[in-house]
C-alpha cells in the first residue's frame, strides 16, 4: 500500500531556530496537506497546496510558516523561527483529489520539540 | 463543514462488535460521512466513507439512516489492536480544489481491554 513517508520523526530544536521538516506524498496524488496535533488535543488543520500554491490555510499558519514542492516529490514545511507552542505532531497528507470522498493518506508525523 | 458530535470515549472487550454513532444534524445534500482511525503517535487513517444506507469495507461498516442525521460505523469483533481514536467527519463532494481541508473534532477514544 502507498505510503506517505516524514522525516525526521522526531525533530528537537531550540525556541527561535528554523526547522523544516519533510514529507513525500505519494506519487500520484496532487494535493497536499499539512496538519499538527499539540499533545493530547484535536488535529488541526494547517495548509493546503495544489499546482504549486497554497489553496487553503488556517489561522495557524501565519507568516512564521511556509510550505514549498522544491522537486517533484518532496514537501515541505518550514516554521521560520520556532516558538514553544509550536510544540507538536506535524502531519502531511496527501490526495489524489481535493475532495473528502477520495480519502487523504497521512504520514506517520513528525515530533517536534521547541525547548 | 457540518458539525459532528461522538461519544467521547467507548470501552469494550475483545471479540465484540462495536458501534460508534455520530450525529450530524445539519448535513448538506452534497456531504458524504467519513470516518478516520488515529493510534497513538501516529497519523490518522481513512477507514470508510459513505453517503447513504450501508456500506461495508474489509475493515468496518457504515449504516447511514434514510434522513442521514446520523451514522454509525461498525466495528465486528474488535482485537486490542482496535483501540484507538475514530474521527466522524462530514464534508462536501465538491470542494472546488480551494476548501479540501478536512475538520477533526475529539473523535471518540474506544478502549479495547482483554
């Protein structure tokens, strides 16, 4: 079965240093997504990117993040100067389609731990 | 997106069947349900999808009333491995390609014991 594949799982950076973290949709779908769970709450919607533009993105995703497709099969996002609260499961996903009834495909996630 | 409301939490034992309902009063004509399945440490996980009556997967079955007010995923004779967090969510067909983000609520945390 396909996978979404994150890296690194676990990623510890210090408050105000950039991270980026990585996904690899699978290969045939062509829109994505980023989510985040802080621990022990919902899964929240961060952006959505299609033809190589953000289609969507929430609240959350405010100037401190960007996301690029640098190839034709990495994504990226990029949290430009790391907050405590930025503390949390990073997960992409993936869809052949951007509608609900194709299902998305999420990766495994990436921790990340801003000290 | 129509809002959803789930059990918080669900326990069982191993080897019975398990249903978590899910109210969505205010479903669209254009919405389909979809259910997810999240473990630990882990991304969510798409189980199965429906729009009306029943609809059934090597994993789970979906029963969707007439008035589609409400769904209810099935879970036959659930193994530890099942404990989890199920997500109900509800959305349109058609987003467009601008409004594909999917909305998690709590979900239902279903505890499977020995």
């Amino acid at each position: 079965e396909p996978e979404v594949t994150q890296t690194p799982s676990h990623q510890v950076t210090q408050m105000g240093q950039e991270v980026i973290l990585r996904c690899v949709p699978i290969s045939n779908h062509l829109y994505f997504y980023w989510y985040r769970q802080i621990l022990g709450q919902k899964v929240e919607f961060l952006v959505s990117f299609y033809n190589n533009e953000i289609s969507e993105k929430s609240e959350i995703f405010d100037d401190q993040f960007s996301v690029e497709r640098p190839d034709g099969s990495n994504f990226t996002l990029k949290i430009r100067s790391t907050k405590l609260e930025d503390s949390a499961m990073y997960f992409c996903a993936s869809s052949e389609a951007d509608r609900v009834n194709y299902g998305y495909t999420f990766g495994s996630g990436t921790r990340l731990t801003v000290v | 997106l129509a809002k959803t409301t789930q059990p918080i939490s669900m326990d069982s034992y191993e080897g019975q069947e398990v249903n978590i309902t899910c109210s969505h009063n205010n479903i669209a004509t254009n919405d389909y349900i979809t259910w997810y399945q999240q473990f630990p440490s882990q991304g969510p996980r798409f189980i199965i999808q429906g729009y009306k009556t029943k609809v059934t997967n090597e994993v789970a079955s979906l029963f969707i009333p007439a008035d589609r007010k409400s769904s209810t995923l099935s879970l036959p004779r659930v193994s530890l491995s099942d404990t989890a967090v199920y997500y109900c969510l509800v959305g349109d067909l058609n987003y467009g390609g601008s409004q594909g983000n999917l909305i998690f609520g709590k979900g239902t945390k279903l505890s499977v014991k020995p």
